[in-house]
C-alpha cells in the first residue's frame, strides 16, 4: 500500500495506519481492486491537481473509467494465462515427460495462489458487472476519513448564500442565463467563476443559489430579450425541465428566449461508450450501450457532468453562446477545430469517456 501522503511503501501486515505520516488508509486491498493512492490520484485528475471542483458524478465516472481501464487488464492476463496452460497441455500430450507434470502444477498452482488466494481475481471479476454501488460505496467510505474538500454537494450556498465567490455574481451585467437541472452543477460552475469568464448568470432549476434566483428574475424584468439556456441530463426528467419551469410563474419565463442546449438523447450515442446511470428503483447496473431510448424510458440516465470540468466548461461556453446543443455534431465539429489547443475535441471526448 502507498501512503498518498508521504508516497510510504507499507504492508498489509504492517496495519492501516502508514507508519511514515500516521495517515490512515481507507481501502482494504483484500477486498478491493482499488487503492487509496489510486483514488487520490483520481481526485487529482478530475481537479485539474487541485484547480477546479468537481461534482460527485465527475469523480465517479472518473474512477469508473479506471476501473474499465483494470478490467482490460485483468482480461489480458487471464487470456495470456488460458492460453499458455492450452499450448503448455498440447505440449505434455505431444511429449508426456515426468518433470513437466510437476512444472505443471507449478504453473498452476502459483498462479491460483497470486490471483484466488489473495481474493484479486475475484475482487477484480467483481466488477466485471459495472456495478454502481460498488464504485459509490467507495467515494462516500473514502470521504468520511478523507473529506474531499474540492467535491461540491449543492450546498455550498446554502447556509451563506450571498456570499458567492467574492460576492461578484450581482456586480455584472450576464449576456445570458444558464439554468441547470441540478444543485451541485451549479456550484460546481459558480465555484470555477464559470459565470464570470462567460458573463453568463448560473443558476439551478431549483432556484438555487436563492439570491441568484432573484437576480435572474430582475435580470429577466429589466432585459426580457436575454437568451436563457437550459442544461440537463439526458433523462425522462432531463426533457420535461423546460415544460416544469414554464408552468412555474415564478420564474417568469413565458416570454423569454429558451434555448435547450441538452443533453439529448440522441446525441449521446456517439460517445465512446455511453455511459447510464441507475435510478434508484433499477438496480446498480451502470450501461455501456448506444439504446439511449430505451434506456431512458426503463429509468436510466446519463448525467451532463460525467464529462471532467474543464473540458465541460470548455463546450459549455461555446454552447451557451451560440446556441449548439451539447454533443452535436455542429458542436463537435467546433471543438475539432481548435483540437490543436487546449481543452479542444481531445479534452472533451476524453472528459465524458
């Protein structure tokens, strides 16, 4: 085990506590294909080494790629491993010799020992099955010892809520409105000064940050004419968003010039693989297949903010701007262009998998 911290090279036997630094480690390695080194790197990844916050779907799908990453693994060495006993037994069939049945056993047994005894190969095989809670029960055991202190929740503006970033949110004038479909997405972008590079006011659909809401609403009083995206995932509750928000008076939206920006369905199916999400009713079983139909009408969805931030706010502006959905092939084509630089086609195909 290797102490995040100190980068201490311990034992299991040697206890859970690294003897260099004192700092706890959190995941077994006999019950787990993870470490607490690989996950502390995970978290540097998806924050850019500590630059931007993250949302837990980030994270998640963060580690869930390395865990396909390990599942490749496992499958090669165990196809290189099947293949060498079937040419190794058409060898002792072709030339039945003594000492080669007790090399045999050696490569048998050794091998069973490694992966069986220390529970690898069923820890590993575990996860073959792309299971979610697997990987949730992970995140939240890791974060109870080690808080994540760049992962938001949605309550970052709860308790304190006219304190955004340097309380800078009111002190411009947005070029739009960006409502988002969940909390923590809009912390996550406020919390990035999203809303400040792009002059684009972020807010939830569920009015959160509350003095936000209220400035959208004298936003919308004094300039009716202001572009108001909508930001969702690709879900059944994802394309009822704008129907919702319309017959909610409160947000004064009758008159005001919607743009949907997605996800949509259909988009999605050009990622590499797609990836949906449970709801809670349906099992864990996270989906790698192109059926976005039909897994959105059995409950699934695929969350806009799988992507990693940077690449996601990257397209986001350039969304929110032109008015591109998402994914789009328009879109897309946009973000080819400026490959070359960074954050482009690369960055954002890599962001959502």
């Amino acid at each position: 085990m290797k102490c995040p911290k100190c980068l201490n090279n311990q034992k299991y036997k040697d206890g859970m506590t690294c003897h260099r630094c004192h700092r706890r480690f959190v995941l077994n390695p006999k019950t787990t294909i993870f470490s607490d080194i690989a996950i502390h790197k995970s978290i540097r990844q998806v924050s850019g080494a500590g630059h931007y916050y993250f949302t837990y779907n980030q994270l998640f799908s963060q580690i869930f790629r390395l865990a396909r990453k390990k599942m490749r693994t496992f499958r090669i060495a165990l196809f290189s491993v099947l293949f060498f006993f079937v040419i190794w037994g058409l060898f002792l069939v072709s030339f039945p010799v003594g000492p080669l049945f007790a090399l045999t056993l050696f490569f048998i047994i050794v091998p069973i020992k490694i992966g069986i005894g220390t529970g690898k190969i069923a820890n590993v095989a575990g996860y073959l099955d792309h299971r979610h809670g697997k990987i949730g029960n992970i995140i939240n055991t890791y974060h109870r010892v080690h808080p994540i202190e760049k992962m938001v929740d949605g309550k970052r503006f709860k308790s304190s809520e006219l304190h955004t970033p340097d309380d800078e949110t009111k002190e411009y004038a947005p070029e739009r409105i960006l409502i988002v479909e969940h909390n923590d997405l809009a912390d996550m972008l406020i919390m990035n000064r999203f809303h400040l590079e792009n002059k684009t006011l972020v807010v939830s659909a569920e009015k959160y940050p509350r003095n936000i809401f209220d400035a959208c609403q004298t936003f919308l009083h004094n300039h009716p004419d202001l572009p108001v995206c909508l930001l969702h995932d690709a879900s059944k509750k994802g394309g009822q968003m704008r129907e919702k928000l319309l017959a909610d008076s409160t947000w004064n939206l009758k008159s005001a010039k919607i743009k949907d920006i997605g996800l949509f369905p259909h988009d999605t199916d050009r990622l590499k693989p797609p990836m949906w999400l449970p709801s809670g009713s349906k099992g864990d079983k996270i989906l790698l297949t192109k059926k976005s139909d039909e897994h959105i009408r059995n409950g699934y969805r695929m969350p806009v903010d799988i992507a990693q931030p940077k690449p996601l706010m990257g397209a986001l502006g350039l969304a929110a701007v032109s008015g591109m959905a998402l994914l789009s092939s328009e879109l897309l084509a946009e973000l080819q262009q400026d490959a070359t630089g960074a954050g482009g086609m690369g960055g954002w195909g890599g962001g959502f998998g």
